[in-house]
C-alpha cells in the first residue's frame, strides 16, 4: 500500500514537512516542479506559486491541496 500524508507538520516556502501513514515524516520541496510554471499563467499550478496560496495548503489524510 502506498503511503499516504495523515498530517502536515508544517510549510516552509515551496516544501511541505509531514507526517505520512507509515509514521515517517518527509519534507517534500515543489520548488523546482512549480517552477516550470511560473511564465505560465493559464496553469492550474500557477495559482499556488504565490506563497500566501500556498500556505494554505491542507490534507485529508490521502491527498494535499487547497480544501
């Protein structure tokens, strides 16, 4: 079974440290995936490069993103 994120720990400029269903906590940096996309304003990732989105970030224990 894959792992899945139960809790973000905490956010820090484009990374993400959690805590993941096989009690692991990893910090995952998007920095370098989003930006690809900072010249591309129809994008859906688009929207999250303002760090302020970002920190919004949330889970619900499967899957991170805006809820």
């Amino acid at each position: 079974m894959n792992p899945r994120v139960k809790k973000i720990i905490s956010i820090d400029n484009f990374s993400i440290k959690a805590l993941w269903s096989d009690d692991q906590i990893r910090v995952n940096d998007f920095s370098q995936f989003l930006s690809e996309y900072f010249e591309k304003k129809d994008s859906a990732y688009f929207k999250i490069l303002n760090d302020s989105t970002f920190q919004k970030a949330k889970t619900d224990a499967r899957y991170i993103g805006k809820m």
